[in-house]
C-alpha cells in the first residue's frame, strides 16, 4: 500500500468545473504534474488566454505541460512514476498507452450519473431532458468514451429552475467531494460494471446547437434556453438580424399565435410555441449588451418572427 501522504498523482483537466478537484488532489496526494490544454484564443481581441486549470495550478505551485495532445506521449518521462491519473474534463480522449502509464490506473470524474450522459455535454443534457437528479460518478477509465466501471457516484437534485452556471458551480464542489470520498477508500475501493443497456449518450455542442427552433413546446423551448446559456449560447433571427435569447418563461396557449410568431400581451414580448408560448424575458441583439425585453423593444420595432 501507497501511504496517502506519498502517493505520486498526475491530474489531467482544463476548465473552471475542475479546479476543485485539483485543489483536493495537491491537499491529499503529492502532484506530480499537472496536464491541460494549451493557451488559447478568446474573446473580442482574441488574446491567448491560459485555461483555468493552468491558473489554479500556477497559484497551487505545481508543474503544468500544456502538449497539442497526448498521442505518442505514453513514454515521456514526465508521465513516469504516478501511481494514478486522476482526470476531468481534460478535453482529449486518452490512447490504452497514457491509460497504462500509472502504476495503478487512471480515474475519470464525469459530470453525470453514468450510464446515464456519456459524453461530452453531460451539464446541458441532463438539463435539457429535464431530469430531475444528475451527479458525479468517479470510473476506472478504458479506451473508450466514459465506459469504464463504477466506484463510486454522487448525485443532487435539479431543481425545475436550475441554470447552466447553478449547475456546473454544483458539480464543481460535487466533484472535488467524490474525489475524496474516493481517496479515503484508495486503495481498496472497487469497481462495477455499467449497465450498458441504460447508456445515453451526448455529443460536444456548437453555435448551430443554440439555433433555436419554436415548433416544441413551451417546456422545451425553456429548458433548451436554460441548457445552453451562456454555452454555447441560443439565438434566432430576427429578419437578418441575430438575436441571443438568454432567458424565456412558458406562458399559457396564446390564441392564433404561430411557432415562432411574436406578439406583445401584457407588456410581454411573446414568441409561439407548438400548443403555447414562451415570454422572452432577456436577450441581447448582435454587437450589443443583453437587455430585457422591454428595453430591446423601445430601440427595435417588433419583429414579425423568430426563425
């Protein structure tokens, strides 16, 4: 047995959900290294920005390698002499040689309940399905996406409410908890099989995702605009003009009232649904702040439509 104090740990993730974890791990192992991906461009000026896992591991004082990927890395000797990877949301899926490197594996925290979510949008999933819990599970990783068996999950409720970011900073904590719940039990802790006829699967989201389509129901239009906000954002067109809708309530059926059709109805700003409507409480039109509804109608007239 490794003594806690002396376990060696490479940990491999990059943005903001794991910074917990990280901060768990340099408190209960000894960080070897930490792997995330490279510095990257973003925002208005596209300035290099280095991801959040690099910032907490610079304030934490441990190695950082940022590689463009692991392919053919499995020999590079700062990977040699861990006894385990702990791994979460690192952004590449890892080949059977980075798998085998540490003495005694490799963990994954996924932000679901796996089987449920396998993949790489688990957070705006569950809540677009509207499921009632989600969680963290803690897996041996296998060469394959999220297959690997179970030690151990942690769930939470989510509320009918829940946004996007009240979710993420959840299972951020969630995550850094499970982590040590983990520990506590390492190295004795086992492993079960997923059920594999109870697999979902998602897939990593684009811009194209956040295009909003109004022939579904006022529930699912809701909870579509809750998912994806801020990441990767919902939006529609006004005519030629692209507007991000950032917040939407449903609204009871509205007569005559198409999908995608506006109108205004008690100081509300109404858009059609199939069988209802939803009232579009913030948005933000393109080049400019987000505003409330009202505010965007005092500056624009009111479009026919939402396509």
């Amino acid at each position: 047995m490794v003594a806690m104090q002396r376990l060696q740990t490479v940990f491999m993730g990059t943005p903001e959900i794991s910074v917990p974890a990280l901060q768990l791990l340099a408190e209960r192992t000894q960080v070897r290294l930490v792997v995330t991906q490279p510095d990257r461009p973003a925002g208005r000026g596209q300035q290099l920005q280095a991801p959040p896992i690099k910032r907490a591991a610079t304030s934490l004082g441990l190695p950082i390698w940022q590689p463009e990927t692991l392919r053919g890395s499995a020999q590079d000797a700062r990977l040699a002499g861990a006894d385990l990877f702990v791994v979460m949301a690192y952004g590449e899926l890892l080949r059977q040689e980075v798998l085998d490197a540490p003495a005694h594996g490799c963990i994954n925290l996924h932000a679901s309940l796996l089987p449920r979510w396998r993949g790489a949008s688990p957070m705006q999933a569950a809540l677009r399905a509207g499921d009632a819990e989600t969680g963290i599970t803690v897996m041996r990783m296998v060469r394959g996406l999220d297959a690997g068996p179970i030690y151990s999950t942690l769930a939470l409720p989510v509320g009918p409410r829940t946004t996007l970011p009240e979710l993420h900073d959840r299972l951020a904590l969630l995550a850094a908890e499970a982590l040590g719940a983990f520990l506590d039990r390492w190295p004795h802790a086992t492993a079960q099989p997923q059920d594999e006829s109870r697999v979902t699967l998602c897939r990593k989201l684009t811009a194209e995702d956040g295009h909003l389509r109004f022939t579904c129901t006022p529930v699912e239009l809701e909870r579509w605009v809750r998912a994806y906000s801020p990441t990767p954002g919902c939006w529609a067109l006004a005519g030629s003009d692209r507007l991000r809708v950032l917040e939407v309530s449903p609204r009871s059926a509205v007569a005559d009232l198409q999908p995608g059709m506006l109108a205004l109805e008690s100081s509300e700003l109404l858009v059609g649904c199939l069988g209802g409507a939803c009232a579009i409480l913030r948005l933000q039109p393109a080049g400019k702040r987000e505003m409330g509804a009202a505010d965007y109608l005092r500056g624009h007239r009111l479009p026919a439509c939402l396509g």
